[in-house]
C-alpha cells in the first residue's frame, strides 16, 4: 500500500471514531442546573407509612423505585431519637436504570481534567442532606421531621453542605416557590470547569468556590474574582468544594490513625459507630480520601470485623477490631504523612517505570514509544531489602507483610491498571516532546514519502489525543507539532496534502 493509501484509509478512519467537537447540542430544559444537580428532594416522616418521598424538583427527573427507597430510607438518621433542631450529612448511593444524564459527553470532558476523586460519578448518586426535627403539637407524632436532600453525582461535599445551610431554612419557612426559586438560580449557573474559580448566586448570596483540576497541584486552590461577576454582591469564599477539615474529624482516634490507615489501604470493611449522623458520615468521608474499602457509618452495634467507635463527648473512644488487626507499621501517631509518602514512592516503583528523562536521546522519530514492562511480584518483594520504604522512613514494620497484603487486596488491580495508563501517557507525552525538540528539516532529508506521511499521521495521532486530553503535554508543545505538520505537509504533493487533511 502507498503513502496515499495508507494516508486515505487512517484519515477514514480517524473521522469515524472523532467525537464531533466544535458541534453544540440541543438545549435541554434543565442544562445548567443538572451540571451540578440531578434533582431536590423532600423526604417527611409519616406516623403510620414511614418515610415518603413528597417532592421531586425537577418533577420530570425520573428516579427508579429503589433509588427513592433508598433516598428516603438513608435521609432519616437512625439516631435522631431526643435530637431537635437541624442536622446536616451525606450518603452515597447505587444508581439503577442505567446512564440517565442529558450530557454524557460533558462528563467525559469535566472528568478528563478533573482530579480522580473529584470526578463526576457515573454508577452512584451523593445525598446531601438537610434534616429538621422540632416539636409541633399539630403532628400526630408530636414532632415535625422532614428532610431537603440535594441529589447529584459530583462529591462536592463542601459546597452542596454550604447551599443546604443557606437554602433549607429558607425552604422550611416557605416551601415549595422558595424550592422552585432557587432551583431556577442554579440553572443559570455556569458548568463546573476544573481549574476554574466560579462565581455562583443564590438566594442573595454569591458562593465563591474554586474547582480543582489534576494538573494543580493539591496545596494550591488560587481564588479569584471573576470580573463578569462584579456588580455582585461580596461574595462567600469557600476555600475548597470538597475538602473537611482532616484534624478535627481524625483527632478523635488520632492514636489509632495508623491502623485505620492500613485498613483503608487493604480494603477492609470497617463500620464507624457514632453518636451522630454528622460525625459518623465525615469520619466516614475522612477514611475514604485513603481508598477504603467496605466503610459504612452507623450509629449502632454491628456485626463487622473492624469498628472504629466515635465517643459521645467527641474525645477518643477508641478503635476496637474484631478478627485479625494488621498492625504491620505499629501504631505511631502523628508520622501518617511521613508514612503516605513512603509508600508512594515505593509503589511506584511497581510498574516497573523507564525513567522519565533516559528514552529522550534514543528514540527515532519513527518510532513509537518504549512498552512498560510487566510487573512481576515476586521481583518487585526481592528489590525490598535494598529498596524499600524503611530506608527513608523513620517508621519501621513488617513492609513486606504489608505490600503483601495489599497485593492481594481489592484496591490493587485498581490502583496498578491506573498507574500503568498514566505511565504509559507521560511516555506517550515524552515521545512526543522528543519529537518537537529534533530538527525536523535535517530528519527529511533523503526520507522516503512513505516515512514522511508515517510521521504527518501519527502527530496528527497525538495531537487528537492530547487535545482529548488524554497526554500530559504543555500548549507550548502542542503548538510546536502543529508548526510540524505544516512544514512536513508543505513537502508534499498537493493531492497527498488533500487526503491528509491537516488539523
């Protein structure tokens, strides 16, 4: 097959597989407001029928049986018995029927550059929940109990907590028209964008928050005034959409942060008891943000291996495991940021990376990039003894035991398919900076038009996955490919130039 051949049939197929960019969909009523928000709900108590769902806003989002069931039977806290006033706490849930949102592609693009922990769920709906109970001599039961949940797919659990504070006492006072009005605000707010601060209004209050992308670094959130927003009033700065405060909601079991640490890692069930929904779904949230395993918050006795059990008072109550502890590093409170970095940076070594700067000066540019290599455990355990993390870390245990464990633990394969997928784009990202640093004029002298339209396709490649932000690659090398394309395609023939139509 010739170059013009080759060259026809791979830009055939490149446009079948292309998502259409630049085209714009339909509008969709709601658009806005489900970037954000599936739907709002109000679930009440019922004397003799439990707990009912009594309002769905929008009323023409559609939610399965068991999805209401579910939101009505986790918006209630188990330990509300004596609590009046408001309570506030989050859940998380299986969706069911399938992919439902209108803008799947918007997913696709928020989450390419969105931070892995803050990607929009595909499979699980959050629960944000607001919930009220204060005596009404009017109630058969005696009591007024009902809850405004927040339903989305996005775990901003900062914000969604903050909007509740501002618009569930407005809600409990004026009911359904405040819930419609509000709802209608945030369906003119703009789409979360990472790395971009937003401005975002609401019953008279303008939420100023910062959403994070993978490419900032995680000490860094800059928050500033967007100039559209102006003539707003001041507004309220949140310093996260996501973040808890970590000290105040581990400080509790701080002596034991090192075997929840390691629970977390291996994938163990661990039930947190205690005496509120509010500290036991933050603890919960808390030891998630370290992978977790099966890690549910209740405020009772249960039946589970491991329970982490929450005082009354808020001071340390303690860690109680039932079976068998891992207790592989020991219990030293205070070295848990030593210790993560420790295991990071050993674990990396697990993919059996080529280092980043040694491919550079022996790649031909026809080439393509060098394959990682497989991962072989018992390799990886022997290199332990001259490279393992008790050489950099003051904490000493039985490392092995502990890689071990997590070898086999179901956080691993996970964990290794996507360290290998991001490896294998900073080699991708690599081979092309390699490529834009070379004199590309010297490189063509004496090729062949084969050789030459081989190089046009597979920049054009990378370029499309780049773009798709899928390579880690700064603009600045995405504009020097271009520059390329166009000096290679300039030493074509015209019909060939026609048929590789560049990008």
């Amino acid at each position: 097959m010739d170059a013009r051949s080759r060259a026809g049939s791979r830009r055939a197929h490149d446009r079948v597989d292309e998502p259409s960019s630049g085209v714009q969909a339909p509008a969709t009523p709601w658009a806005r407001f489900s970037a954000w928000l599936e739907c709002v709900c109000v679930v009440t108590f019922d004397l003799e029928l439990g707990q009912a769902l009594e309002l769905v806003y929008p009323s023409d989002f559609r939610l399965t049986d068991k999805e209401k069931s579910s939101i009505c039977y986790l918006s209630f806290p188990d330990s509300h018995s004596g609590c009046l006033g408001d309570t506030q706490f989050s859940f998380r849930i299986r969706q069911c029927g399938g992919q439902r949102s209108p803008w799947p592609s918007d997913d696709r693009h928020y989450n390419s550059e969105a931070p892995l922990s803050l990607q929009r769920e595909s499979a699980h709906y959050f629960g944000y929940v607001y919930f009220r109970q204060v005596k009404d001599s009017s109630v058969k039961r005696g009591y007024f109990q009902k809850s405004l949940v927040l339903v989305s797919r996005l775990p901003f659990i900062r914000l969604f907590q903050t909007l509740l504070g501002l618009i569930a006492p407005e809600y409990f006072d004026k009911l359904a028209p405040c819930l419609e009005a509000v709802c209608n605000e945030i369906d003119q707010w703009p789409a979360p964008v990472p790395g971009q601060t937003l401005n975002l209004p609401v019953v008279g209050v303008v939420l100023q928050v910062h959403v994070p992308s993978r490419a900032e670094k995680p000490e860094s959130s800059p928050l500033k005034q967007c100039d559209q927003e102006n003539l707003l009033p001041a507004p309220m700065v949140l310093s996260s959409v996501h973040e808890l405060d970590l000290f105040s909601c581990l400080q509790p079991v701080l002596t034991h942060v090192q075997t929840l640490w390691e629970l977390m890692l291996l994938g163990e069930p661990l039930v947190v008891l205690a005496p509120s929904p509010t500290v036991s779904s933050e603890m919960v949230l808390a030891l998630t943000r370290w992978g977790g395993g099966g890690c549910a918050g209740v405020p009772g006795a249960a039946g589970h291996p491991h329970i982490c059990q929450m005082s009354l008072i808020g001071q340390r109550n303690g860690a109680t495991q039932r079976g068998s502890r891992p207790s592989y590093l020991g219990s030293v409170p205070g070295r848990m940021g030593t210790q993560e970095c420790a295991w990071d940076v050993s674990r990396r070594r697990a993919c059996g990376a080529v280092p980043a700067q040694a491919p550079r000066l022996s790649w031909p540019l026809s080439q393509t990039p060098p394959q990682i290599r497989p991962f072989h455990q018992d390799d990886f355990l022997c290199s332990l003894e001259h490279a393992a993390p008790q050489l950099t870390c003051i904490l000493k245990g039985d490392w092995l035991g502990l890689y071990r464990r997590f070898f086999k633990s179901p956080h691993f394969d996970g964990w290794y398919r996507q360290r290998r997928k991001e490896m294998a784009h900073k080699l991708e990202a690599l081979h092309l900076e390699a490529i834009c640093e070379a004199n590309i004029e010297t490189w063509m002298k004496g090729k062949s038009e084969v050789e030459v339209v081989d190089l046009v396709l597979k920049l054009q490649e990378k370029l499309v996955r780049a773009q798709g932000h899928q390579l880690p690659v700064k603009e600045a090398t995405l504009q020097q490919a271009r520059l390329y394309i166009e000096t290679i395609m300039g030493s074509l023939p015209k019909d060939l130039q026609a048929i590789l139509c560049p990008l």
